[in-house]
C-alpha cells in the first residue's frame, strides 16, 4: 500500500477487528479502547480512502462492496506483517517464531509427523505452518520466499536452493484384485507384457515415469500404456476400476481399498527419493536444525515405514 495515503497499520487493524464485529461497541471492547477514537480512526481511514467503508444505521453496521474489498487485502496486509515479524525473529536465533514446511503426500503421511515431535523438543516455541504441495509448486514457493523448507522428489538443479536426501521408497505394483496377476506374491516386469498399464504423465518431481520406462526398456517389456496419471491417488483410483496395472510407490500401499492389490517387484532395484530442501546461503539455526533434525529421525525411522536411510549418502544442490 502506497504510504502517501497516511494509512498505518493501527488503521487496518481497527478497520478488521469492526468488519469482524459489525458493532462498533464490540469491537472497541475487543481493541481495548473507547468507540470515539475508533469512530474517528475507521472516518479517517475512509476519508483517506475516499469511499465509505461500512453502511451504517442505529440498527446495523455492515461493509459496503469496497469495505469488502479492502478488508481482503487488508487481511492479507496484516497477516504478512505478521509472518514477516515472526520469520524475522527465527531468523535471529529467538525460540519464537514461525516456520513454514511443505510436502509432498509421502512426507506429510510418513515422514514430518516424527520431524515435527522431535524438532518441538527443541524448538517448543517455534510455530510450524505445513502445507501440502507437488515438487513443482514448492519449488516456486521456495524461490519466492513463500515457504521455509521442502520436501520434495527429486528435480533439475536450483541455485536457490540447497538439498539433501532423507530416504528412498521402493516401488510396487498396484493391481486390480480380480486380476489373474493378483495371487502372485510377486511381480516381474515381464508380466506387464502387453497388459494394459495406467502410467504417470511427465511431471516436475515425479520421476516414477522415467525409472518406470527405464526399467521396461532394459527389460524389453512392451505394456500398452492406457491412460497418464499426475498422482497416484488418480492411478490408484484407475487400477481399482479394472482399468489396468500400475508401478507406484510403497505409500500408497498403506490405503486400504477392497479393489486393489500391491506386490512386491524385486527386479525394481531403484527407489524413489525423498529430498528436504532449504534456501542457498541460509544460516539461520532454527532452519539448519530442522535439516539436521530431518536427517537424523529420518535415519532412524526408514526401517519402520518400508523405506532406506540415504540422508548421508550424498548431499549437495539440486537433487
């Protein structure tokens, strides 16, 4: 917002605090102070503005279209002063603060749970923000500040950012129950031969289509591709209507559905990583810790949810 409006944020947060209320008497409480200075803050702010903000009568106080518009962008405003003070503070080594963590599915289901139990022991006042994004968006929000940490599939370099691996995942394969391959206890890549198969589409950190077309190539098994999936819960979806077979990670293995069956494929060498990534250059010690926190829960607990330890095998940018 331009400052030359004379707009201050004591302004903006008068202004929310009545469009929550509607009621000037109720929000002054709220606030902390008498209704005539907040009557004369929310004139001013409309003067300044040079439209009405709020349609007032002795019954009733309600926003106007603009009031509505603005209270919008003024949430967004305060909200990003907010993160903005926090970030700042966890940035300058203080136990308070915020952090914000994304992930893909796997991470948020299998891996952060444990990451978040112990980073509180010691980090209890620090506010984690998770949100659950593809490899993609995280990369965008990463770059832009948006976000703190990633835990992403592996993706072309980034100068942005620096990346380690946490754990890999093997890969199954997923198939309809009444399928005549479902009482095998395992699968070859030669029983794809010819049957219809649901694959992943090319996607930024979804690498499962060029391992899986890897593997058939070598192989020289030849399945007929019938439809390209973003996700695996849309593929898993497709296999359970009979629609054909699928490759797909060990996660998703752990939803139960009476429609599908998942076995093991030995000859399925190479796993799927899971990476954590943080922005290049970074020095601030809530963020180094929660690296390094990732790394060694991650390390413990790869056995116990089907996965392998490869935090220390190899580190550096990209992934």
């Amino acid at each position: 917002m331009d400052m030359n409006t004379g707009i201050d944020l004591r302004q903006l947060r008068y202004f929310v605090c009545l469009a929550d209320e509607l009621h000037f008497g109720r929000a002054a409480e709220r606030l902390g102070i008498r209704q005539a200075p907040l009557s004369q803050q929310i004139k001013l702010l409309e003067d300044r503005l040079g439209t009405m903000l709020f349609h007032r009568t002795t019954r009733r106080t309600r926003l106007t279209p603009a009031g509505e518009t603005m209270l919008r962008h003024a949430r967004e405003l305060l909200d990003g002063m907010d993160r903005a003070i926090a970030h700042t503070r966890a940035m300058a080594s203080e136990s308070t603060g915020r952090l914000t963590v994304a992930g893909v599915q796997v991470a948020l289901s299998h891996v952060l749970p444990p990451i978040l139990e112990a980073f509180r022991q010691s980090w209890p006042a620090v506010i984690i923000d998770v949100r659950h994004l593809g490899t993609g968006d995280q990369l965008r929000t990463l770059e832009a500040g948006e976000i703190n940490i990633a835990l992403i599939r592996p993706t072309g370099q980034a100068p942005f950012m620096q990346t380690r691996r946490l754990v890999s995942e093997p890969l199954l394969a997923a198939l309809p129950r009444t399928h005549r391959l479902a009482d095998r206890a395992e699968l070859r890549l030669s029983d794809f031969e010819g049957e219809d198969m649901v694959g992943y589409a090319d996607v930024l950190g979804a690498p499962y289509s060029g391992v899986v077309a890897e593997a058939f190539r070598r192989a020289g098994v030849h399945p007929r591709v019938v439809q390209k999936c973003t996700h695996t819960m849309t593929i898993a979806t497709h296999v359970a209507s009979g629609l054909g077979l699928a490759i797909v990670p060990s996660w998703i293995s752990n939803m139960r559905s009476p429609r599908l069956v998942f076995r093991p494929m030995p000859e399925l060498d190479q796993g799927i990583d899971l990476l954590i990534a943080w922005p290049s250059g970074e020095t601030a010690p809530v963020i180094l810790d929660f690296v390094q926190t990732a790394e060694r829960v991650c390390a413990e607990i790869a056995p116990e949810i089907g996965m392998v330890s490869v935090a220390r095998a190899k580190s550096g940018r990209g992934g």
